[in-house]
C-alpha cells in the first residue's frame, strides 16, 4: 500500500443470480473479485463458508477492516437476512453474526438499494452529494435515499421504499397488497404488465408480443420490449412513456419530502437510454413543486454494471471502521 | 439560575396574525413571552425594531445564546424570509442578518413548520423519537420532518413539505399550480373545497353552508364545518373523511421514504377529534407497506397551542450554541 491512509475491505452483493464478493479499496475501489451461482447456496451455510473461504484467503495478505454486505430485505440495525424474495431461504438469517463468528471480521449487512446508494455515494454519481436518491429500475424498483450523508434508514430500517411510493390511487396491484405502488408501472415487472393489456387490448404494436414464448420467458420478454421501443413498436413505446409518467411521480414526491440535488438511475429501463430518460425528465421536471424545478439532475449511474452495490457493500465496513 | 446547565434563548414564531417573542429555557420551556399585532409590522425594520427592543429587555437580566425565529417561507440556509404569503413584505428580507447586526445576538432562522417540527423534538410529542414528522394542518399544510434527530431541509432547504405530495393525479388545482396536493383535500382551505363542492351538488346537509356569509368569511366558514360535523351533518363529516383518506394517502407515502415512529398532528382539523383522527388512522394504518403498520403511532400535539413554534424557535438558538 502506497497511500497510508488507504484501507481495503471486502464488499459482497448477493444477488439472485450470483453471489458477488470483491477486494474493495478506499483509493481505487474494487481490486478483484469471484462469484458464485447463487443457486448453489441452497442453505445460508453455504454462503457463509464460501464467504468464509475468500476472507481467509484475501486476509492473508491483506489487512481488512470488515466485510459488508448488500442483500436482499437486509436489515442493517438486527443484521439479519428476513424472507429474501429471490433466495431459497426461509425466515431470517443471521449472517452479520454467523459471517463474524466464522471470520473473526467486523460484519456490517443493508438491503441491495442501500448498499448501491453508498456505492454511489462513495465512488460514482453521488459523489460531493450529502442529499441525492439513487434508483434501481430492475425487476422490481430499489431505493436509497441519502439525506446529509447518511442513508436514510427510519426508525424500523425499513425507509427508502421508493418503489412503493403509490403514484396510481387504486391502479395496479403490487406484490406488497397494495394498489399503484411506482413499481407496478416503472420496472421490467410494469413494461411487461402494461405490454400485456396493450396485448389483450389489440392496441398497435401488440401483434410483435403476441406468442407463449414472451407470456412465459420473464428475462426474455424483457429484452423483447427494449428491444422493440428501439426499433419504434409503438406499444413498446407506451409501456416505457408509461413508466416514465409514473416514475416522474414518484421521484417528484421524493423531491418535496427530502429535497435531493440529485437522482441517481441504474438498471434496466436505464439501458432503453432516451426513450426512457427523455419522458422521465420531462415528467419529472413538470411534476415537481416550483421551488426544486431546475434544481434536481436526474443522471444514469456511471459505475460499471453491478459494481455500486459491491462497493457500497464495503463502504458499510469503511463506515463502520470510521465509528459512523 | 439554579440549574448550572440551563441555557436561555429568544424563540420568535412570525405568523400572519400575531407576532411572539418568548424567553425559553431548556429546563423549563417557555418563561415569558410578548406578542404584537402582525398588522402592524407593515415594514421589516417595524419586526426588527420590536424584536431589538424585546431582545435588549430579557437581555438585561439573562444570559441568552442566541435568537431563534420561525417564520413563514424562512429559509435556515439563507437567513432569509422570502416572498411570506401572509406579511405584507414583499421580496426577501435578511432577518438574520438585519437582527444579528442589530442586536449582537447569534441569530437563527426557519421555516415555521421546522419550527414546530423542532419545538415538538425538544419540549413534546417528538421527544424520544430520532425519527418522526409534525404535520400543522391549518390553512394549508405545514410539514416539519425530523431524521436522525434532525431536521430533514435537503440539498436547497425546501425539504419536508408534506401538504405537497400528490395523493390524487388530476386533482384539485393547488396554490403551487400543481394538481391533487395533499393541502387541496387536508386543510381548512380543503375541507371549505370539499363543502363548496357539495353545495353546488346540492348534497345532503349542504343547506347549512348555502350562504354569503359562509362563501367570504373564510375563518367562520372553518369554524361553522367544525362544529356541523360535531352536530352529525353529513356533508361536513364527508368533507373530514375525504380529508382524512387524503392526509392518510400522503402520510402512507411518507412513511415509505422516511419510516418514522411517529407523526405529531397538530392545528385546526386535529380539534374535530375522532370526527378527523378516527377516519384518519384507519386510512393510515390500512395504506401502510405492510412491514410499518402497527409501526407508526398518529399523536395529537401535546403541547399549549401555538407553543411548538415557539420552543422550536428557540431550539434553533440552543442546537446553533451547540455547535449542530
């Protein structure tokens, strides 16, 4: 180490797809990193020796100041892993407490959307932020709302749920019991669901998601729709100025609550590029009370895929180590 | 002083009817207080004159650390009272600026709302609650958010303004020249809406509101749809309940963000009792993500009328002595 005042830690983001773990350091961010299908960790056990394993080995040379780790209904203040929804996992799992038991390390645990947000706080677009929200637009919504620099947790750990900010009184029903949750419209989850009334409405452009195939292959279908918006599918098109109504709305009841500076996008939708980002901007920026308009920038992450929740699941250990 | 650790300060609460300047301890709250006529602070320098003069009495006899103020459109950041809907000063006044200079004292200056939010975090019902909201349902909406103990302002200031979520797309025009605010629906002014709608309609129990004098008296007309929804009329109980769904909406969306463990009501509608509060907890607690219901108590201000503003304002002094 060069720089005395560089620290390393491991950060681990554990995805429904892959378990992701990286070498993190506070001057170049991530030094390498292994993966796991996350399918092969059918019990908590296994993650935990498997994470185990890679702290022994990285700890060997280097000195760590923890680990962190982002996952899914990960709740900071009890350390525990509670009903994951993409995760063969029952119940709740103790890991900050079974990882430091195993480890020796210090182990600090957040949901995925907060652990990208303090990614981004630390090394991408929140950057010099103390008040920004950061919005990942995947199969579902995930929020982190950072408010004077801290992410805002609330009194239950459960706050940043932009994602069910209900922006449709009485529209579509979301997995959580509600009615118009942002995330029924503004997530692969709502292009799909909006494709499929445009389908069973015969609107214009339904004919191209017309087959078993786009009802069946979610990952599919996905890629089906962006790909159609691009090449100009008019219900495709729909389905995204659809979401970027409701996103708009969303953000804008953000905006009056916690006033950011700015708004952080990562996922999916982002990838539709300006078919997306061009009606959400000016859905947004309409949609906002007069005092914030021209004072909130909505901008895509600019970290490499996957990288804010892994450096931001390190910056819980940094944090941590700094008493914060 | 027999108190050794007992700070004094000057709370100022700058309202559209009267202005009050109290001497308050951190050991016992509000000492003594004075008021004058807002009406007859025509100009700025009348305000600040007043407060010299006040200042310069309590000053004789204490030791004070400082002057809070509370103020409508005060902006903590700028020191700022800028374009006050209800003085008649146009443009931006620097109060902090003018009072410090004139005064000698550390002078510190918020939003009304932020200053009842902090009165209630010192001196009431926030006491105890790193993390809650004080929602001042009078004419409009004031919204005072509290998040790690402190007040939520945001990267410009304008953060925590609750009457400013929409809870109904397309709804009743606002004074921000949005659609569907909460304060179109939550407020005195709401519930006058609500009535006038139903006069208009010829619902039932809206011959009691068909008159001039309910249409030009805007303070009688509240009291009058208070006390006919205590006497049971009908369109005066619809105008609380569509009020009630409509506070419940935004307060649902509140808790999504900031996960309080609690919100303080406080103002004209809360005096209607369960006629208000009964609707108002059932639509609450029923749009809550399921993970906070049974999470968040709904309380009524605890403290004297108009006192929350008052302590807060002074709370701004002791936390600016602090060092916060």
């Amino acid at each position: 180490m060069t720089d005395p005042k560089e620290l390393l830690a491991l950060g681990v983001d554990l995805g429904g797809t892959n378990a992701r773990v990286a070498l993190v350091s506070t001057a170049t961010g991530v030094v390498e990193s292994e993966r796991i299908a996350t399918s092969s960790l059918e019990r908590p056990a296994q993650f935990i020796d498997w994470l185990t394993r890679q702290t022994a080995t990285w700890s060997r040379d280097h000195q760590l100041v923890g680990v962190g780790i982002g996952a899914p209904n990960g709740h900071h203040g009890r350390g525990t892993i509670e009903n994951p929804p993409n995760l063969p996992w029952p119940g709740v799992t103790p890991v900050v407490a079974l990882l430091a038991e195993a480890t020796g390390q210090r182990v600090t645990l957040d949901n995925d959307a907060n652990a990208a947000a303090l990614g981004e706080a630390r090394f991408g677009a929140g950057l010099g932020h103390e008040h920004f929200a950061m919005v990942t637009l995947g199969t579902g919504i995930g929020g982190g709302v950072v408010v004077d620099g801290k992410v805002l947790r609330g009194a239950d750990g459960f706050g940043g749920e932009l994602g069910h900010l209900i922006v449709e009184p009485g529209g579509r029903l979301c997995g959580c019991g509600r009615r118009g949750c942002a995330e029924t419209y503004a997530s692969v989850r709502g292009l799909l669901a909006t494709v499929r009334e445009g389908v069973e409405r015969g609107e214009p452009g339904a004919d191209a998601f017309d087959d078993e195939a786009f009802r069946t292959d979610f990952e599919a279908a996905g890629r089906r729709v962006g790909e159609a918006a691009a090449a100009g599918n008019p219900l495709a098109l729909r389905a995204y100025a659809l979401a970027a109504e409701m996103l708009g709305r969303a953000l804008a009841d953000l905006a009056s609550i916690t006033a950011p500076s700015r708004v952080v996008l990562f996922g999916g939708l982002v990838l539709a590029g300006d078919t997306f980002l061009g009606p959400l901007q000016r859905h947004f920026e309409a949609g906002l009370l007069p005092c914030h308009r021209g004072q909130i920038e909505l901008v895509a992450s600019s970290l490499p895929p996957g990288h804010a929740a892994l450096l931001g699941a390190a910056e819980l250990a940094f944090r941590r180590a700094a008493g914060a």
